[in-house]
C-alpha cells in the first residue's frame, strides 16, 4: 500500500488501490486523492470497495463518514457529484449528519462531521434528499445532533422531512429524537414548528412513541405538543413542560 510523501506531482498512478484509496481518505490525506486525481487514475466520483459497502461507494460519502474534511472540500472543488448515493442510497450529508466518530477510531470527531455537513449544504448538496424517505434531518434528529440540526433548520431543512398531504409513512425526525430519548433535539424541533400531531400510518405520534419507548422525560412536553389546538404556538404553551401537564391549557386533554 503506497501513499504520496510529496507533492501531488509524485504520484505513481500504478500505485492506485482502492486500500490505498480508502485509506488516504479516512486519514484526510489530500494529496494523495489529489494525486491520484490529477495523474488521472480516478477521477473526483470514483466508486470504490470499502467496508460496508463490498458494492463500491463514491469517494465522497466515504470521506463524508470519516469525516475527513480536507478530502470532501478537495473533491467539492474538483467537482464531485455531492448528492452520488452509496450502495445504501446514502448521500454524503446524510452519512455527516449521522455518524459522529470515525468508526474506525481514526480520529475523526463531531465537529469533523458537523463541519462536514456544513461544508456540503453550503455547496449544494441537497437538503431534502431521501434514503427510504428519511432525510438528513432525520439522521441528525436520530443521533441527537443538535448544532447540525440547527444549521439544517436555518438552510431551510423541512422540519417534519418527507410528509405529503399531512400523511407520514415513517418516523419524522421528531419521532427520531423522542425513540432516542433526545430532549432538547425534540424541544428545538418543536420550537421550528415540529408538528407534534402527526401520526404515521397504521401507526403512532411522537407522544405514543415516548410512551412506548418508554421516554417518560418527554412525555409531558409531547403530551402538550400534539394537544395544542391549531394556531397556538408549541413555545408559548409547552416549552419547559416537564412535569406531568403543568403546563397544559385547561380542558386541552380529554383522554
């Protein structure tokens, strides 16, 4: 396995392996992608082998799951496909919105993969992009990412991810945080206008969850959410409900 020392201008493309490959690119190294770019071995939507993904995966969602910055900016200015799926149908920002470590102890750290996701959105990838109707908003909501889901929020990130018609066919990222326990993720959610009063087909709300998860510090903050009548604010009547509906408006539950 050869890695470039020296500039990109010393590559070998005879050294080209997709180990060599994946290993330049979950150590952030640059020039060696760089290199095997320029020598023209690869080009910047390169499909590879790597764990996980025996099928091949893009460069670019594999450097998005390691969180190697140095390499998604790279292959954003050599103009990567950014929205290229994984044999998952994984797009680059849902993998950096999802994963928080390097899984292979690596090094990479949450703000490798917050600044990732940054980095992408801000170049165009697509906020909205689905794997089975999840969005990256889903994946961020699931992992209880915070910082990620407000710089979502604030690129315009659908709150409640792929409804139609106010029907849902899997969980919103609501429903994500409140599985996974994640208060303030689902507190913020509801602040953007999370609506508390979906259910997903055949199946539950974000309170039903909490209770079936058995997430009882949500219970009374979700439990006053998907009562509110229509028009009122979740901020104004729920926020900092923790106790049972001390916060709820008289007569709101009849259950």
């Amino acid at each position: 396995m050869v890695f470039l020392s020296g500039c990109a201008t010393n590559f070998d493309p005879r050294s080209v392996d997709s180990d060599g490959l994946y290993s330049a690119i979950t150590a952030d190294n640059v020039d060696y992608i760089h290199g095997a770019v320029r020598a023209g071995a690869i080009s910047p939507n390169q499909r590879i082998p790597a764990p996980g993904y025996s099928a091949g995966a893009p460069l670019i969602t594999l450097a998005a799951r390691a969180g190697s910055v140095g390499v998604i900016r790279y292959l954003i200015g050599a103009g990567a496909d950014l929205n290229a799926r994984s044999p998952y149908d994984e797009t680059a920002l849902m993998l950096a919105c999802f994963f928080m470590s390097d899984q292979e102890g690596r090094g990479a750290s949450y703000e490798q993969h917050e600044a990732a996701a940054r980095m992408l959105v801000e170049a165009g990838a697509n906020l909205e992009a689905t794997r089975d109707g999840y969005t990256p908003l889903s994946y961020a909501a699931y992992q209880g990412r915070e910082r990620t889901i407000r710089f979502l929020l604030s690129r315009g990130a659908r709150v409640d991810g792929y409804v139609e018609d106010g029907i849902t066919y899997l969980p919103t990222p609501l429903m994500m945080a409140t599985m996974m326990g994640h208060a303030e993720v689902a507190r913020l959610l509801l602040k953007a206008g999370a609506n508390a009063r979906l259910r997903v087909e055949a199946g539950n709300t974000a309170f039903e969850l909490a209770r079936k998860y058995r997430q009882t510090h949500l219970y009374s903050m979700l439990r006053c959410a998907e009562g509110l009548p229509r028009g009122q604010k979740f901020l104004h009547w729920c926020d900092g409900a923790t106790s049972t509906d001390s916060l709820i408006p008289a007569g709101l539950f009849r259950r």
